[in-house]
C-alpha cells in the first residue's frame, strides 16, 4: 500500500503536443501521440445546424442525452444517469459523496483517482488486492483497467459494493473502456442497487475528442446529488 501524503498536485498524463514539441524541439515530425486513450477514428461528422454555435442547448435535448446513454450504457432509466463535460469533472465530486476517510485505488492505474479523491479531503492510497477495497470507505475500481487490461468480475465486484454499501461507503468503477471490453462484466445495470457508481467515457470509444463528455450512473438521488454540484 502506497500512502499519497494527501498531494493533490496535477499530473501530466501526456497527450499536449506543443508541451513534447518545445521538449524535443530537434524530434522527427509529425508526432505519434500514444499517450491518450482517444479513438484515432472518430464517429463521422455529420453536418451540424448552425444553431449548434449559436445557442445554448435546450434541457430537453439534454434528457434525450441522457436517454440515449441509459440505453447504450445498460442503466435502469434515464434517471440513473448525469451527464457531465467530461468524466474528469466528475472525480472529485463523486468521491465527495462520502464523507472524508478512506480512499483506496486498486493499482497501478490512472493516477487521477487517488488526485481526486485528496482533493475531497480523504486519506488515499493505492493496494494492489481486490480484497484490501473492502477496508476503504470510498474503493476505486478502473474496469478494464489502465493501463493492463486487468478486469475485475462482476460478481466479486457487487459483493464488494454490498460490503461497502453496508457501512455507509461507496464503490467508484471507472468504465472507461468497457465499450471494448467484457460488456457482460460491466455494472451499469446495478447502479439502482446504492452504494455504486459507474463512470462512462464518451471520447475513449467515440473519439470526438473536442466533445467533452461523460457520464455516471448511479442511484436516482446520488444523480441527483451530482447533477446539483455540477448545475
């Protein structure tokens, strides 16, 4: 178990190609970038209105965004889910939703978690044991994780959650590449069960990077709650 020492300092995960440009100014061109977890192929481009830069998106549109990522996701209904401009903002209000105690990550994995979880005010640390999440009161799962591929069963995962549920924590899986995962392993249809929340990324799968958007699925009043944070 590795202690964070509650740093909450950035950290740079790549993915800037001016920042490696003035680093290795004398560097062959073009760059290949293999720092980000983006889809070089991107869902085509259809044309877009050009009310789309012009006004602001009506809330309704954002319900039928919210819809289409119930359906896609496997969540109960619309309700169970908040969207949100990129999963990245949702970290720290998600680990939020627990009282400040103890944070475990199940490593080596995306450093943004444990960052996220200092940030809301929690002791974090990194194990490397499925079984040692069960001391924590906020457990953080990446499934499939970043950067092995190493994917955590469905069952062993709820009867952790029911654990964590129990004493009042919370489990956090980050489902940022179960598009091309084991769909079957995936959470997004328990979320309704309290206690889980499942972080969904557009980009990872869809490309579009510009687009900043994510998602959560949860419990109605834990969306409720985010959704409140965000405004």
């Amino acid at each position: 178990m590795k202690l964070l020492d509650g740093a909450i300092a950035a950290v740079d995960h790549g993915g800037s190609l001016g920042r490696a440009s003035a680093l290795f100014p004398h560097a062959p061109r073009p760059f290949v970038d293999l720092s980000t977890g983006i889809n070089p192929h991107s869902y085509p481009i259809f044309e877009l209105p050009a009310t789309t830069l012009s006004r602001l998106p009506e809330a309704a549109r954002l319900g039928e965004l919210r819809a289409v990522a119930a359906g896609a996701y496997g969540a109960p209904s619309t309700a169970h889910v908040a969207a949100a401009p990129g999963t990245q903002i949702l970290l720290p209000r998600v680990a939020s939703l627990v009282k400040p105690g103890k944070a475990l990550v199940l490593g080596p994995t995306y450093a943004e978690h444990s960052r996220a979880a200092a940030i809301a005010g929690h002791a974090a640390a990194d194990v490397d044991d499925v079984e040692a999440l069960a001391e924590a009161d906020l457990a953080v799962v990446v499934n499939p994780n970043n950067p092995d591929g190493r994917v955590v069963e469905r069952e062993r995962l709820l009867q952790l959650a029911a654990h964590l549920r129990a004493k009042g924590g919370l489990l956090v899986v980050d489902e940022a590449f179960m598009d091309v995962g084991p769909g079957g392993e995936s959470l997004a249809g328990d979320v309704g069960q309290g206690g889980i929340v499942v972080l969904r990324s557009f980009g990872k799968f869809f490309g579009l990077a510009g687009v900043r958007l994510g998602f959560a699925l949860a419990d109605t009043l834990t969306v409720q709650r985010l959704e409140t944070q965000l405004g």
